[in-house]
C-alpha cells in the first residue's frame, strides 16, 4: 500500500495535533454562509443550537490553521451549516470513533496509513492522501544556545544538561514516533551511536532493539509507564500542546511539523532530507526506524502524508463530501500551500470506487 501511494505522489507548492476529547474549535465566528449544494434531504444528523445543520471534523492538532480556514470557507458556501472541529492527536481522533463511539463526519489524521490501520474496513472504506509534512526542531528567542544551533549540531545542544525540550506522546500522536524515528535516524547520519540513547532512551522507559537485517524497532510503554525525566523532557499527547510551552520558554527546543512551526512564528532547525521525513527520495531510509506503541502496532518509517476519510458513521456523509471536496480543489490546495503543508495534486486515493462520486475526480 505505501509503494503505491509514493510511487502516485504529486506535489504543489514548496516543499516544506491538542488532545481535547471534549472543547470543540470553532474557528469562525460567523456561522451563516451561503448555499449549500445539499438540499434539505440530503442534509441529515445533528443541528447546532440555532437550528442549524452540525458538521463535525475531527482532526490532527497540526492541521489546525488550514482546517480553520477551511471551515471558515465551507461556512460561507454553506448557509445554515455549523463546522465543529476536535482537533487531537491523529491516533486520539480515531480511537473518539472506533473506541469512544463519537461519531464524525471528516477525519483527517496526521499519517494517513492510521486510517487504514485503525479505522478499515469497519470504520472507513476509503481514504485520500492529500498533503504533506516535515519534521523539524523548533525554538525562539528565549531558548537557550539559539544563537548555536544549527542543521550539524541540532542533536550536541539538545544533549546539554541544562537544555529542556519536548516531543508529543508517540502512543497519541504521530509526531511523537515520528520524533523517535527522526532522533534514531540522526545516529548513521550524524554518524554518531549515543544520539537516541543520550536523549531518548536514559531520560525515559522507552527501549530499543535492532532486528537482524539491521531495523531499530523502538519501544513504547504505556503512557503512564513512559516516565520522562520532567527536567529534560516535557512529553504531551500532541505536539500542538507543547507550543505554549516553547513560547513562554518552559521548554528550549520542540519536536514539531515545519508547518506548525512556521504557523506559529517559531524558528527551526531544518534537518537533513535523509532523516526529516519529508522526503520521497528517501523512504527507503526511513524504513529503517520502526515505533512499537503500546497497544502493539508498528509504525514504520516513511515519508509524513496526511490523510483524510469520510467514516462510515457519518451523520452527514453527503455533506462530508461538499467539504472533502472543497479540501481537495484548488481552494483547499491554495489553503494548505499557504500554511506550509504543500498539497499532492491530485490527491491519492485508497479504495476509490467506494469514494463518493464527485470527489472521484479529484483523486487517482
């Protein structure tokens, strides 16, 4: 299944998750629009307070400024209808439906191969990968050594005894094993075999073992059991929610997306293509880093595309395609290249002839 979405990968534009069960963003404060293409039959399932047709989005925490424009977009085509948005770690997002049994109508996670390990057959029978990402060290002006710290050197400062930083919880949120799988590829890199010890393993539970054709398989214990030392490392269930801390110096330096970096003004180091995850020239690499969570399954390294889906359990799904559709068409393609999440054009999909009909032009 990855061959064949990266081998289909298109891209526009240059290249370059708040685990809140309950609040729901909105991101607009204007909640009227203008027409919908629904008429009224085809627009079923929950109503706002006012009256109104409930649309609701669970999404990554890092696609919170694009989808927040996007909503704000869909509410002005669509007169009458609310857009409520819960934005969470990606994993968190789709355990709300598969465990929790909230229903939504859009999910879009972070690492679009949760939706077929998570959520198919059973919860979802498609899904388009529609954008991309990389990872990246962020910090401010308030960080100590930010004026050291550079692409060759990144890993040597976050090692100083009095230097804090953060990453998400890999078990909730796919940045937190994408930081595991950046910080253990920098070791052949950087050539240098104490990186992943020195910041991961002696300040937390979380192990390492190498498989005989030479994979590291990192090891995550249960969120509780993860054990950070709390005076290098602050862990979270989505990296969104270490970004107040690096902005008022709680923490020098974060694990985070470009994008998310660049939405919220921070600085970064921008890391090597070979061990950033942004790259499709470099997958094979990538490759070489596994993450088991706790619940048992295993991320392999690989190139960072999102992914979004209607679930089964819609309320709304034909109204779920009016905003899948406005995401995947050059609105949305404009939306993402201006918060630094270049968009694949056209967006590939899984399972397409389950897709709705009129989002199948827009995907291969």
């Amino acid at each position: 299944m990855i061959v064949v979405i990266f081998a289909g990968l298109g891209c526009v534009g240059n290249k370059a998750e708040n685990n809140s069960a309950g609040p729901i963003e909105n991101g607009s404060a204007n909640n009227s629009a203008n027409a919908s293409a629904n008429s009224p039959s085809n627009v079923s399932g929950n109503t706002s307070a006012v009256g109104g047709t409930v649309l609701k989005v669970f999404h990554a925490g890092s696609l919170g400024e694009p989808f927040q424009e996007l909503e704000a977009e869909f509410e002005a085509q669509h007169p009458g209808v609310d857009v409520q948005r819960e934005a969470a770690g990606s994993a968190q997002s789709i355990k709300k439906i598969t465990e929790l049994g909230k229903k939504a109508d859009v999910l879009a996670s972070a690492d679009y191969a949760l939706i077929p390990s998570m959520m198919m057959p059973k919860y979802a029978v498609w899904y388009a990968a529609f954008a991309r990402n990389q990872m990246i060290i962020a910090y401010t002006n308030k960080s100590k050594y930010s004026n050291e710290i550079n692409t060759n050197n990144w890993y040597e400062i976050l090692r100083r005894p009095d230097v804090h930083f953060g990453f998400s919880n890999p078990n909730d949120d796919p940045a937190g094993y994408r930081a595991q799988m950046v910080t253990q590829l920098a070791e052949s890199y950087y050539n240098d075999s104490r990186i992943y010890d020195d910041l991961i393993q002696n300040n937390t539970n979380i192990t390492t073992t190498t498989e005989e054709n030479g994979t590291v398989l990192i090891h995550v214990p249960a969120s509780e059991a993860i054990s950070p030392n709390s005076s290098k490392i602050m862990l979270r269930s989505a990296e969104v929610d270490l970004s107040s801390a690096l902005e008022t110096g709680e923490i020098d330096y974060l694990y985070i997306y470009r994008s998310v970096a660049e939405q919220r003004g921070f600085k970064y180091v921008e890391l090597p293509p070979q061990i950033d995850l942004g790259s499709v020239e470099y997958a094979e690499n990538y490759s070489k880093v596994q993450v088991q969570v706790a619940n048992g399954d295993v991320n392999t390294g690989s190139p960072i595309v999102y992914g979004v889906t209607i679930p089964t359990n819609a309320e709304n799904p034909k109204l779920a395609a009016e905003f899948v559709k406005l995401l995947l068409d050059k609105p949305g393609q404009q939306i993402f290249i201006k918060n630094g999440q270049p968009p694949i054009v056209p967006a590939v999909a899984e399972g397409k002839d389950k897709m709705p009909a009129e989002l199948q032009a827009f995907v291969k």
